[in-house]
C-alpha cells in the first residue's frame, strides 16, 4: 500500500494560519494554545477540509490511538460502509489509562481501559 497522498501538518507558524481559517479556532482562539480539545477540533476540522472532495472516510485519531477490525486491513470496513450508503461513522472507543508515568511503547505496555459513551 502506497502513502503518497499522505500530507504531515507540523506545529508551527504555518499550520496556525492554516488552522485560523476553521471556525473552531476563530471560535477559541483564546483557548487554542491551554486546550487539548480545541487543538484537537481545530485539527480535525482543517483534515476534513482539505480532503473534502479527495478522500471517502477521514479517520482522526491521536498518536495514542489505535483503529482496529479483525481483517488484515481497514479497506473492507470501509469498503461495506460505502457499498452500505454509510457516509459518516461516529466510533466508541476504549482509551487506554497508563498506570505508570513512564510509558515505552503504548500500545504494549497499557492494559488498563475505560470505555468512552
């Protein structure tokens, strides 16, 4: 699988005039720098932005995030979304509590979860 239409936004100058372009920054401005969440949406929003007429499904996730299907790939999840007339998809997830602050490789070391509603 190739990822050549992969695009990498970097913290910095750029990615701030990019991002104060979305509502949600326009909207917390004021909070963008203090607040996870309103980074988090800013973010989002400009994703879903530039790959509107470019990509089917758009999946944001953290670094410390994981989407996971029993296939080898997510392609025939999307794929039945798509051939299901299924356009958006909102996912529970279970988030990983770290028990210890000093965490090596995430996803091997937590084995505690809490289950978002």
């Amino acid at each position: 699988s190739s990822f050549s239409a992969v695009e990498i936004r970097c913290r910095g100058p750029q990615l701030l005039q990019e991002l104060s372009t979305t509502r949600t920054f326009q909207q917390h401005s004021d909070s963008y720098e203090s607040s996870v969440s309103v980074r988090q949406m800013a973010n989002a929003e400009l994703a879903m932005k530039l790959a509107q007429d470019v990509v089917d499904f758009l999946v944001h996730l953290d670094a410390d995030e994981l989407f996971f299907t029993r296939e080898a790939s997510v392609g025939p999840h999307f794929e039945w979304l798509m051939d299901n007339g299924i356009d958006q998809m909102t996912y529970l997830n279970h988030e990983g509590v770290p028990q210890s602050q000093t965490i090596g490789d995430y996803f091997r070391e937590v084995c505690l979860f809490r289950r978002h509603q």
